[in-house]
C-alpha cells in the first residue's frame, strides 16, 4: 500500500493556488474577498439586508444570520484552541494581512459555508447567489497565502454543519414554501 503525505500535498496544492495571485486580476480579487470577508463581515451584511429587504422572513433572516455569527464564533474559539500557524510560503509573502497568527480552521470558510447554508435555506436567490461566493471566497484564502486547503476544507465542514444544525431554528415562523425541505416541515 502507498503511503499518502497529507501534509507535503497539503503545502504543494497550497503554493499552486498561491501562484495564481501572481495574476493580478486574481489577486485583486481574493484580496477583495479576504477583505470583505474579515470577521464574517461581508455574510453579515448580506444578512442583514436581506431582512431589511424581505420584511415577511426577518426573523428567519436574523436567525440565519445568527447562525452565520456563531459558526464565525466556534472557527475562533477552536483556532485558538489549536494554534496552528499560518503558512510560511517560499513563493513570497500572504496577500493580505490577517487578525491572528492561527490558521486552523479558516473562519473565512467557516462563515462562507455557514452563509450558503443559512442563506441558501431562506430561497431561491441565496440557494443561487451564497453558495459560488461562498465557494469563492473559500478559494481567495488559498490564493493570498494565509490558509492551508486543510483549514479551509475544515472551516467550511464546520460552518456548513453549525448552520445545517441550525436551519429548522432559523426557519421556525417563516412562511410555507419559503425554504426546500431537510427532512420535514419548518413551519
């Protein structure tokens, strides 16, 4: 049987993505995504606009965004808990700088995935829009440098269960037909 270095193809599929920020239409974009999306403040905001916007699911929408900040508030407490460092690259230095010294899991992820959850359960713009930014943002963390696919891979596991777990909660008194169903009624 052949031995697998995760780790060494950890590191290898890490600097692949970080050599596609040497085109700087890329890199200008993941610096965006990275930028947008410190401390979950891009999910957020979305959040709170779409209750603001749809005012019959305000509370569904809250909730989810709820979800979203609590997902973002476990990825800290468990990156702290672990303390895995950031990555040092040979191809150069991160894009971005970033809040903490810890990378794992990636709260850029976490929250990311926790959105495409949440916000995908609210209807058919979130299930169209949340999840490719998400999946987007999720890849801009590679690309500048701060983020080993494996806490990548780990946040968006860990925010997309935190807010799965969440979603019947999230959608208690929305209308009927308002989200797809996991399973039974969330009315």
């Amino acid at each position: 049987m052949r031995y697998v270095d995760c780790a060494a193809a950890d590191r290898r599929l890490l600097a692949a993505m970080r050599d596609c920020g040497s085109q700087p239409r890329i890199a200008a974009a993941a610096r965006a995504l990275s930028h947008a999306g410190e401390h979950g403040a891009l999910w957020l905001a979305a959040g709170l606009a779409g209750a603001a916007a749809d005012r019959e699911r305000r509370g569904a929408w809250l909730r989810a965004t709820a979800l979203v900040g609590a997902a973002h508030l476990a990825s800290m407490g468990i990156k702290r808990a672990v303390r895995r460092p950031r990555p040092q690259l040979r191809s150069g230095d991160p894009l971005v700088r970033t809040a903490s010294r810890h990378s794992f899991p990636s709260s850029h992820a976490t929250s990311a995935a926790a959105a495409a959850v949440a916000f995908g359960a609210l209807g058919p713009a979130g299930r169209r829009l949340a999840p490719p930014l998400a999946a987007a943002m999720c890849v801009s963390r590679l690309v500048v440098g701060v983020h080993y696919p494996t806490d990548v891979a780990a946040g968006a596991v860990l925010g997309g269960l935190a807010a799965r777990l969440g979603v019947r909660w999230a959608l208690a008194g929305a209308p009927l037909g308002a989200a797809p169903s996991y399973g039974g009624r969330h009315g």
